[in-house]
C-alpha cells in the first residue's frame, strides 16, 4: 500500500494547460561595417574619406549606424587610433567615460583654423592616455583618438600620427 502512496506523489503528472501559440522571437539585425578595404585603402561609405591601411596595421571598421567609423589597430606597439564623425561643425573634444581632457591647443597645421588637440587623463592612471585631434569638416566634426599603451607612450603616439597625417576626404 505504501508504493501506491509513493507512485502517486512521485509518479507522472498531466499538465493542466494547454500549449499557447507559439511566439516568433525577430533576429537582432546585423550592422554593415561603416566602410571597406580594396587594395590596401579603408574607404568609410557614408562620408567618404579614406585612410591607407600601412605595413603592420589592421583595419577594423565600426558599424554603419556608429558614430566610431573605423580603428587602426598597430601590431607591433598596440596602439589604437580610431576615427570618429558626429554631426555639426563644433570642433571640440566630445566627453568619454573614465577621462578629461585636459590640455586643448589649436593646431592649424593640421586641417585648417579649426584644429584642436588635446589630450584625455585617464581616472584610472592604469589605463591609456588619448591623444585627440578634433577638426570640422563640410557638415561633420572628425575626432580622431590616439591610444598609444603606457609601456610604448612615444612609439605608440608616433605611429599614431603617421596614419592620422595619411587622412584623405
């Protein structure tokens, strides 16, 4: 008598519901890279400026939608230099998360009157510095940022500023 008690309690159970309909879940949808590279030239699609990608760089370009257009990644320092483009005119370094910019210059030798440099300290002295130089270009502002790692600060920085200087729109 006490396995009958036991098969009760433990045994298989009927489900009391019924099964709803079943609900079709969309697929995120992917983002296009913002550009391409045809023959050793990153070209960004939107806006229309290119960068050589040189000897020892690899291109890895941001979505369509983004406002990060492409980063320059240098094998042999690991620095970074990314390429980004907002809308307006307003060359001004724009706010990031974890660091001030704390030193702006004007730097007209570089895109014309409006160039600013500066530079962002990081809160966390552990992490990288970004050198940025912020030009206005037709409709668009470009930032273009720096991220030497700390170990290599001068090779990182040089390295840099080769592909910043090789911009064309």
């Amino acid at each position: 008598m006490n396995w009958a008690w036991l098969w009760l309690a433990c045994g298989p159970k009927q489900v009391l519901y019924e099964a709803s309909e079943m609900v079709e879940v969309p697929a995120m949808a992917i983002d296009r890279p913002a550009g391409s590279v045809h023959e050793g030239l990153f070209t960004d699609d939107s806006h229309g400026f290119s960068l050589p990608v040189l000897e020892g760089w690899v291109a890895d370009a941001g979505p369509v939608s983004g406002l990060m257009r492409v980063a320059m990644i240098h094998v042999a320092t690991d620095t970074r230099v990314e390429f980004w483009v907002f809308p307006g005119s307003d060359a001004e370094p724009r706010v990031r998360e974890g660091c001030d910019w704390m030193f702006r210059s004007s730097a007209r030798a570089l895109f014309g009157d409006q160039t600013i440099v500066a530079t962002c300290v990081p809160d966390d002295p552990t992490q990288r510095r970004i050198f940025g130089t912020v030009f206005a270009h037709g409709e668009v502002t470009m930032q273009v940022e720096v991220h030497p790692p700390n170990t290599a600060l001068v090779e990182g920085r040089e390295a840099g500023e080769v592909v910043l200087r090789s911009l064309r729109w």
